[in-house]
C-alpha cells in the first residue's frame, strides 16, 4: 500500500501519518487495527532511534563550522522525522543557514551602534524560514490540542510565510493532511460496535469474510430477549398462516407474554404459533450450529432460513387446529388439515422439514423418537462439498446423533436462524449459536455505524443499536 511505499522511500512519519489516517477511518476495534498499530509503533521507534544519532551529528558539524553539510544532513532528518524534535532541529538550521550566508562587506564609513558595536543586517530568508516554522509550530500545538479552527488559521499564516519556501514543502504537507483527518467525522470503533450490538455474550475467531460469530444465550436478563426478533416476511401464503395462526387463543397463566424471557427460572420462553430469530444472519458458505438446552416434550425446533426455511429437530408434533375457522383460503385450509392428521397420526417425531407456510410441512425425514421433558439438542446446517444450493442437516439429542440428512435444494441468500415452538410452550435455558456473519448483516453493521458517526455519535452504542434494530426492521419486507 502507500504506507509501505512511503517508508521503502525513507519518509518514516508519512508512512505513519497514513497509518494512521486509515486507522482513524476504520476505527481500533475493527480485524487487521492491531497490525496497524504495530507498525505505527515501529515507525517511531525507527524515527527516534534515527534521530538519536543524526541529531548529535548536526551539532558536531556545527560546531566545526560546516554549515552547508548540516544542512544537507537536516534535509535528510526532515524527509524522516515529521514534526519529532522539530524545535531543536529549527534551531540548527537557523545556525548552519546563518553560517551559509554571506557575510557583510564593510562600508567605508561603518554605522556604529549606541553600545560601539557594528550592526549585522539579518538574512531575509533566515527570518521568512523562521517565521514560517514559528507559524507551523503553532498550528501542530493547536491540533494536538483539538483546536481545530484555529489550527486551520495558524497553518493558514505558515502557507503564506512559507510558499516560496521548499525546505517547508513536506512538513506544510504532512500538517494539511493531519489537519484534514483530524476533521472528518470520527467513526466509530467496529470492533465495538459488533461487541455492543449483542446483548448475549460475543466472540469472534477470525477476520472480514472469514470471521466466525459465537453467541451464548443464558437468559440471566431480560435484555437478552432484545437480541431474538420478529420474522421476516414469508411472502403472501406465509403472511396469511401466520396471522390467522397468532389470532389463535394462547394458553393462560403464562408467567410472561410469548418469546418474553422468564428472568425467575433465567429462561426464554417460547409458545404460541410464532417464532423468533436471532438479530444476525449467516451465510451458506461456512457451517451453521445451534445448540440449546429446553423443557418441552414437543416441537424443540430450529428453522434455518425466511420463505420456505428447513426446520430442524425432535419432538415435532402439529397441534390441533380449528381450520374450518381460516375463511377465504381453501388451499391453506386444506394443507392444513391434511399435515395436522398426518402428524398427529405418527405421534411426536425427530423431523428434517421444509415449511411451505406456518403449519403446513414438506416432510423431507420423519423419525418417530420418545421425547423427554428436557431435551439437550444441536442442529447444524452444512453446506455442501461442490455445491452451495446443497447443505447437510445434523441432529443431534445429548450428543448421540439421530439423523443426517443431504439437502439437494437448501435454498439461496442469507440465513436466519429462528426458534419455533408450532404452538406447544417452550422454555429455553440456554442458547448457543456460531457461523459466518453474511453479507448482509455485515452491511447493516456498516450503515448503522457510518449513519451514528455522521451524526457525531461515534462512541454512542446505544444509538447505534437503536439504528441496527430499525435498519434491521426495514429489511423484513
């Protein structure tokens, strides 16, 4: 990259001022800041140990009287050092041009100061280039100091004195483009932002499109709940299942309203005819693994996916329905119908499924398996060796495996990983999941994140989280 380019050129502080320009764009929290930060490091430390030995070196040849190599060795020290010891250096070079400059010749009838002396007539450039650097000076002070308007004036007055000055040209450069960064909206930190999204517990393995998501349900809070959201849109069919299915009675006396988390027994409590999915979605490209721990004899479901998702898991069992209530509709009515005595015929059931709407299932692999009150599942959603659009389905119930199944068609785009419950009640303990954050959520982390930094909120997390959510909310349709 540039950086790169500009230190083989020997223009350390450049080279680190463009560091840190990128940086300052992508924040310190994002994948590859740290290897950043290491090089700006070492570019210091590179300047300061130059510096060391070329300093003393400008003094020595100083003092012998060597103006014009002092000066061509400041010229080197300047091409490296940026503003680093940029006084003591102005002061050297104030002397060696002094020593450079042609002496007086003395008139024939010599003025004479009121103290006898001779007076010297200052070198104009000595003092334009002393000025200018005064100026310089001031404007690097004053952006250090966050004062950004007046830095802008101060290195305004040290163009103007130093135009017609090279020995400026760089260091007036390198002060424009730290003044130019300095005043572009601070983004804010990515690294952060992904950690303040998720109000389960986050980790991350890896970088950009490699990076693995882990997240760990425990249900200690009810904050934990924010993170499971409602579906997105299941296209006409769905909608029309879905809403008469949420019309439907619920039981009573439920300790909290559905999907609400039960902070007594530190619990997300599912029931009803609805679901809920997790705020990220995942890609087809890298395996997809839900695990959890529940309380509930029938349907402990997993759905990968929006319109016509795979579903996944044990004790699969259709309620029964009164569909002679769903009027206007008789192709759903009688799916309905048909997948209600079907199912309730074979008894609960380990299940690979494909849902045509809410209610209504493809039946891909039906196992008939006892159930038991607490189940401890994993369900993981592979995809194939050659083909994407094929996938490999995983169950497993306290770590036995049950069923492996090839998808031939496991469906296109990003992954929603939802909990449905088929409107049985039940109550997840603990919810771990894990897999490759997709494009799209990776966007909207993007956009929220551009959108609350230009509004200078770039350390706000809970308006970034607020943006996400309606982001979010805008790409259920």
């Amino acid at each position: 990259g540039r950086a790169e380019a500009l230190e083989e050129l020997g223009q350390l502080a450049r080279a680190r001022d463009v560091y840190g320009e990128l940086l300052t764009r992508q924040g310190e929290g994002v994948p590859g800041s740290a290897q950043i930060q290491l090089a700006m490091k070492g570019l210091s430390a590179q300047i300061d140990a130059k510096l060391k030995v070329d300093l003393p070196r400008v003094e020595g040849l100083l003092a012998e009287g060597k103006g014009e190599a002092a000066l061509a060795l400041l010229e080197d020290v300047e091409s490296y050092a940026g503003a680093a010891s940029q006084a003591e250096r102005l002061r050297y070079r104030e002397q060696a041009v002094a020593m450079r400059a042609p002496k007086p010749q003395p008139s024939a009838s010599p003025k004479v100061t009121p103290e006898g002396g001779t007076p010297k007539d200052p070198d104009p450039k000595v003092q334009a280039l002393a000025s200018a650097r005064a100026a310089l000076a001031k404007a690097q002070k004053l952006l250090e100091e966050g004062k950004l308007g007046e830095a802008e004036a101060a290195l305004a007055e040290a163009r103007k004195l130093g135009k017609d000055l090279p020995e400026l040209k760089e260091d007036l450069a390198s002060a424009s483009s730290a003044l130019a960064a300095a005043k572009q909206p601070k983004e804010m930190d990515r690294g952060k932002a992904l950690a303040a999204l998720f109000k389960g517990k986050l980790e991350t393995e890896g970088e950009g499109d490699a990076m693995t998501l882990s997240l760990a349900y425990d249900f200690a809070d009810e904050a934990q709940g924010e993170d499971w959201r409602g579906p997105r849109h299941m296209g006409d069919r769905g909608e029309i299942a879905k809403n008469w299915l949420n019309k439907l009675p619920l039981p009573k006396g439920a300790p909290v309203e559905p999907w609400g988390v039960y902070t007594k027994k530190k619990s997300l409590l599912g029931y009803g005819h609805d679901r809920r999915r997790l705020l990220a979605s995942f890609s087809r490209e890298a395996p997809i693994t839900v695990e959890l721990t529940a309380y509930g004899r029938e349907n402990v479901l997993v759905a990968f996916g929006t319109k016509q998702p795979i579903v996944a898991g044990v004790g699969y069992l259709l309620p029964e329905l009164p569909t002679a209530t769903l009027r206007g509709n008789g192709e759903i009515r009688g799916a309905l119908a048909r997948a209600i005595q079907r199912s309730r015929g074979r008894g609960p059931s380990v299940a690979v499924l494909r849902e045509r709407f809410p209610g209504s299932y493809e039946e891909l692999l039906v196992k008939q398996a006892r159930g038991s009150k607490k189940v401890r599942l994993s369900v993981t959603l592979e995809p194939g060796e050659d083909d994407l659009a094929e996938a490999r389905v995983t169950i497993k119930v306290n770590r036995k495996t049950l069923v492996t199944y090839e998808l031939e068609e496991a469906g296109e785009g990003p992954v929603d990983v939802s909990l449905l419950t088929l409107g049985s009640a039940v109550r997840y303990d603990k919810v771990q999941l894990s897999g490759r954050p997709s494009k799209r959520f990776r966007n909207l982390l993007e956009r929220a994140c551009k959108e609350v930094s230009k509004e200078g909120k770039h350390e706000d997390f809970d308006a970034f989280r607020a943006r996400f959510h309606k982001l979010d909310e805008g790409e259920k349709k």
